[in-house]
C-alpha cells in the first residue's frame, strides 16, 4: 500500500467530524456509535502505520499536493509520531466507548464533532513536518479543548474555560512571535530546514525566539508559570475529555516543545534555553505536588499529580542528553496508560455515585470492587512501586538525570514521589479500609477496559524491555536530528 | 535595520498584554488578547516587507521583483481567522459566565480554588 495513504490520518477526522451534525435527527446513540466507528478505523489506519514504519525502519513523508518540502507542507511520521499517533488513536476509541456512559449533556452532536477534532488536532501537533503547521494544528486542539472545557454548561465550566482562554492565548501569540523571529532568522517554516540552518542564526535571536516558542508551548505542556488552567480544566471538562487532555493533549504538547527545541540544538546559546526548562520543569513538579496534597476532589488531585508528571517528562528533555530523551518518551507512554486508567475509574465513580468528592470514595472496594482495583493499580503505579510500568520510567529518568550532571534534580523526582505517595495511599486507604456499602452493578465494557489496561501496566511493569526499545527508537527520532534533516527529501531552494 | 514597524506591532501586544494582566472586567480582558494578536500579525506583516515594494499580487508591472515576500502575508491570514474563532469562542463563554455568576468581575467569578 501506498504510504501516502498515512495522510487519512489527518484527512478523516477531518471530513467525519463535520458530518456529525447532518446525523443530528438519529438521536444520541447514533451519533456516539459514530464517534466510535470513526475512532476504530483511525486507530486501524494508525496501527498500520505504526507497523510501516517499525518494519522498515523508515520515516513515512506525506507531502502534501505532491510538493517536496519546503515548498510544499510534509508530514513527517517517524518512529515517535508513529507511536503516539497509535496512542492518541486508542485513547481516543477507549474515551468514545466511555462517552455511552458518561456524557448526558445535550447537545451531543457539538460534542462529538469537538471529540473527533480534539483527536485530529493532537494527531496533526505530533505528525506535522512545519512550524507553522504545527500552529494551526495546535490551536485547533487548543480552541475545540476550550470548548470541551466549557461543554457541561455550569458556571464552574466557563470559568475554567475562560481560564484556559486567556492563557492559550498569550501562549499562542507568544509563540507566533517566536515563529515570525525563526522565519525572520532563517527565511524557511519548515522544521528540517530550520535545522539546517539553525547553526547561522544570531545566537542572540534564537535564544530569544526559543524561549518565547517554549512559552507559547509551556501552555499547552502545562510547565509552571502557566499551567494554573490545568487542574480547573480537568476538574470541570467532562469525564472522557479530561482523560483525553491528560493522555494525549498535553504530551502534544510536550513533544512538540521537545521537537522544536532539540531542531535549534546547534544554535550557539541553546544550553542557557536548557536551564530555564529545568528550572520550569522542577518547579512545576514542586508545585502541583504540593498543591495536590490539598485537594479533596479527587478528580482534581489527579489532575495535579498528572501536571507534576508531566512536569517529569519535561525535566527529562530540559537534560540534552539521549538517555534523557529516550527517559522522557518511556515515562509519556507509561503516563497516557495510568491516567486513561486514573480518569476512566474516578469519572465512572463520578458518573456512578454523583461526584468525585473523597467521601464518594470511601467504602468503593464494596461498592464497585473491580473499577476500586483500577483505581488503586492506577494510584500504585502513579507513586512508582516496582512492578508497575511508571517504577522504570522514573527510575530512567533519574539515572539520566544523575548522568547529565544534575543530582539534585533526582533528589527532587524521589521528594516528590513521597509527596505522592502520601496523598495516593489516602486515596487508596479510604477506598478500601474505610466504609460501608451494597455491590453495585458495573458497566461490562468499562470494566474490560480497565482490566485491559491493568494488565498492560502489570505486563510493562515486569517485561519493560519491549517498551523500553520502543521508547529508545521514539527518542532517537527526536534526539537525531542530523538523521531528521537526512530523511526529509528537501528541495535545494532557499538554503 | 530596526524599522518603526517593530516597534509599534511589539508596542501593540505589550498594550494587550497589559490590558490581559491588569483589567479586571473578563471583556476587557478579551479585548486585551486581540489587540496582542494584532500586534502579532503586524509583526509577521513587516518581517515580510520589503522598503518600496508592492503586495505579492501578480499583476501588470508587478513581477515576483517588485512584491515583497508572500509567506507572512498568507500566515497572517490564517492567524487572523484563528483569532476571530478564538475571540467567538471567549465571547460565548464569557456570556455564560454573567448568567452563571450575575458578573464580569473576574475576582468575584472563583469557585475554582486550590
């Protein structure tokens, strides 16, 4: 088959979503089965992908209209796209069948049409080949995530959404400005050009274009000063989209963070770009620790536990090392799985018991035994106990952070996950030692997910190596970038 | 050569950011981000500019010589539908907020907190 096709990946989320409200009449139950149809087929596209490209060992370039870059707009999927576009893929089909339960609010066609774009903008943010593609590919995730914020109507939802609106919105101006400065620098939008050219820039003009393109990203990726729309945002979306965000949306848009800043590494003052990420990624870690420890909505605390991860993987790439990046993708992976798991089960209790509160919580291993095991696998995991898939990932993580030269990073990462463990041995106390309650019926589907889940955890937490090559293929797409500019066939013009 | 265009479009989004971190009325706030996003635009507008030249539309006596360069144009128009969604979109919620809360204060909109 002709690569090529790997341009439906883009093209029917696209198309499909704006079907969704031609079907409006068919009622509620259409519309979701058609939100889960169109999920299973992009995965399928993606899993054929992901096939591709790990067979060959080869990138697969879509240029789009037949133009070679940089003339044209190319889609580079390499091994980490691959990946990923796999993942956003799956995430996805799992949250369309956890929307038959979940979502009430009307109107539902809005809904899936924002739920099939959110998957399309995340897919484009980690697949795209330009700069400024990547732009528009992330203000379309970022518009419909403000609209899926905001989509329960209650006066909560507005506020975190209006939140998330005023800073996307700095972010994307700040990150327009770096753009028009790399432009300015180098004449070329696209990324294996700008790499080309990355060792002539002004090493004043890229220091500054860099930190304003990893302050326009910082939003997105949810690093310190600007992640306060997070946890109002997980807390208010509706339960399927926040796992979304936290799976895949925000590991956008840390890749393309990562992308564009290992692009520029030859540009003479990227190191000092290297130490304002790691003072953002260790604060970001402090802070939502702490900050979690407080919390009593426990759909908030592990949105707060999901940023100061998130914060992990950006301190592994702030190290400019290989084993740090290669670190960095194991724990991105590692993350999606645990907080689909974390999300699913607190918003089903959501869904089930009326609320996410603590106290909805105590007595669950009577209540709903097998989603209570999700949950606390989801929890054992999340603090990093061995056997479970995160222990490898921050233990990677601080073997790189130690190599590179920063021990008290490393401190940090283990401070944090006794932070963790605090607040995650709570929840998992009230939820099985506290209490009283009647069985309740479980929904089949949901807790198949959830058990599929639990065994990938178990399955990566005692086999690692599988992941682990994976994450070294994934993290040398990045890391390599003199590899990155060999495999896009660039036009001789410009330059 | 550092031209009077950067200075005004940079002057335009620090107004903006200005207005987004100081004003406490949510449409002020709004009104704050689009006056940034113009700066913005103008800035991609005049990286693009060439001292004498015409807009980039091939027509009699305008040659690829004589326009200048095409690229930022077409980006600014694709940044300025994506403010406009944007702003759509912030104006929307924005309404929702004064059913919910009865205000545009955005000090008394804090049920979120913690």
């Amino acid at each position: 088959m002709n690569v090529q096709y790997a341009s439906l990946l883009i093209a029917i989320p696209l198309i499909t979503a704006f079907f969704v409200p031609l079907m409006k009449g068919l009622g509620e139950k259409a519309i979701k089965t058609y939100v889960l149809i169109i999920t299973a087929i992009q995965a399928g596209i993606a899993t054929w992908v992901f096939e591709e490209v790990y067979t060959t060992g080869k990138p697969i370039i879509v240029m789009a209209g037949g133009w070679r870059p940089p003339v044209g707009i190319d889609l580079y999927i390499g091994p980490f796209a691959a990946l990923f576009v796999l993942i956003v893929a799956l995430v996805s089909f799992l949250m369309a069948v956890f929307n038959f339960r979940a979502v009430k609010v009307e109107p539902i066609d809005k809904y899936a049409m924002l739920f099939l774009l959110l998957m399309l903008g995340a897919t484009g943010m980690i697949a795209t080949g330009d700069i400024f593609n990547l732009f528009v590919f992330m203000e379309i995730t970022a518009i419909t995530a403000y609209a899926l914020t905001a989509y329960n109507k209650t006066g909560e939802a507005a506020e975190a959404s209006l939140k998330y609106m005023v800073l996307g919105g700095i972010g994307s101006s700040f990150f327009l400005i770096g753009v028009a400065l790399i432009y300015g620098a180098t004449g070329t939008l696209n990324m294996a050009q700008i790499a080309q050219l990355a060792g002539n820039i002004n090493p004043t003009v890229a220091q500054v274009a860099l930190a304003l393109v990893i302050f326009g990203l910082a939003v997105e990726a949810e690093l310190f000063p600007l992640n306060a729309w997070a946890p109002d945002a997980y807390q208010a979306a509706p339960h399927p989209v926040t796992a979304m965000f936290s799976a895949f949306v925000v590991k956008a848009g840390i890749y393309a963070l990562a992308r564009i800043l290992y692009l520029m590494s030859a540009v003479g003052t990227w190191k000092n770009i290297l130490h304002l990420l790691i003072a953002m990624a260790t604060l970001t870690v402090i802070v939502a620790e702490f900050s979690a420890l407080r919390q009593r909505n426990v759909k908030r605390m592990i949105a707060y536990s999901s940023v100061s991860q998130v914060g992990l993987i950006g301190l592994a790439f702030a190290l400019g090392t290989q084993a740090g990046v290669d670190a960095g993708v194991f724990q991105m992976i590692n993350h999606a799985i645990i907080k689909v798991l974390l999300f699913l089960g607190v918003g089903y209790v959501a869904v089930q018991l009326g609320g996410a509160e603590i106290e909805n919580f105590r007595g669950l291993g009577k209540r709903m035994p097998l989603t209570a095991l999700g949950v606390t696998v989801g929890s054992m995991s999340a603090v990093g106990i061995p056997l479970f898939n995160i222990f490898w990932s921050k233990l990677r993580i601080i073997l790189a952070t130690v190599d590179a030269g920063y021990a008290w990073a490393a401190a940090l990462v283990l401070g944090a996950s006794v932070v963790e463990a605090v607040y995650y041995f709570r929840l998992v106390h009230a939820i099985w030692f506290t209490g009283e309650g009647e069985r309740l019926r479980e929904s089949a589907p949901l807790v198949a997910i959830m058990l599929l889940l639990i065994a990938i955890i178990v399955a990566i937490g005692i086999y690692p190596n599988y992941a682990w090559s994976l994450s070294q293929k994934a993290g040398n797409d990045i890391f390599n970038v003199a590899q990155y500019i060999k495999n896009v066939p660039l036009m001789g013009v410009g330059a | 050569m550092i031209s009077a265009y950067y200075f005004g479009a940079i002057s335009l989004v620090l107004i903006g950011l200005y207005a987004v971190l100081v004003k406490k009325n949510v449409l002020k706030m709004l009104i704050g981000l689009s006056i940034m996003e113009t700066g913005v635009n103008l800035l991609l507008v005049s990286i693009g500019y060439i001292y004498g030249r015409s807009a980039p539309i091939l027509s009699e006596g305008i040659g690829p010589n004589q326009a200048v360069d095409p690229i930022p144009q077409a980006l600014v128009l694709t940044a300025i539908v994506i403010g406009v969604a944007t702003t759509a979109m912030a104006l929307s919620v924005a309404i929702i907020l004064y059913q919910k809360y009865g205000t545009l204060n955005v000090e008394e909109i804090r049920r979120l907190r913690g």
